[in-house]
C-alpha cells in the first residue's frame, strides 16, 4: 500500500510566514492561485500546547480548502514526516500594510 503523501506549504500572509501541512496541493482553478486542502495538525493528547498551532488550528477550523496567491507561496515541500504547523514574524514584523503582490520584479 502507497504511503499517503504529505506536504510542507510555507506562506506569506498579513506579515506573517504560515508552515502548514497539508495531504493535497494543487494549482487552483482561479488563475494564479495554489490550492491547499486536507490541513494536518497534531494531537491533542500532547501535555505542552503550541499557541502558534492552535492559532492556526482555530483559524482554519471549518476550512476545507483553501487558495493561496502564487506570489505568497515561498516553498512547496513533500516531506516524510508531519512536522508542526506554526506562524511566524517577518522582519519589520508590521501586518498593517502589505504590499499589492506583483509579477513584475523590482
């Protein structure tokens, strides 16, 4: 029996990096957009809680799939083992403003 296939999706939103694990990504049906689907988190059976999961645990808690802009996605890994989803600061760490994504390099 094939193992299931699980991937590393890494992202830019709102100023942050988002690391998540996923069972399913694919090219979007909308025109430059990557679709992420069947989101992977940890057990809850662990005595230490990561506060970066369960936000993202509560963000994407009735999502069933979900379209990422191309210009966001920094890195699309298959990895062997699920590792754990968190969310991280940029550099100037400022989600007030976020630049209108481009095709054109600067």
């Amino acid at each position: 029996m094939a193992a299931k296939q699980i991937y590393r999706i890494i992202f830019h939103n709102r100023g942050e990096i988002y690391e998540v694990y996923a069972r399913s990504v694919t090219q979007g049906s909308i025109f430059g957009f990557v679709e992420i689907e069947g989101l992977l988190f940890g057990e809850r059976s662990q005595v230490v809680v990561d506060p970066t999961e369960d936000r993202l645990k509560h963000e994407f808690k009735d999502v069933d799939r979900f379209s990422v802009p191309l210009q966001a996605v920094v890195r699309i890994d298959e990895v062997k083992k699920q590792g754990t989803a968190r969310i991280t600061a940029t550099a100037d760490g400022d989600g007030a403003v976020q630049p209108f994504p481009s095709l054109i390099p600067d």
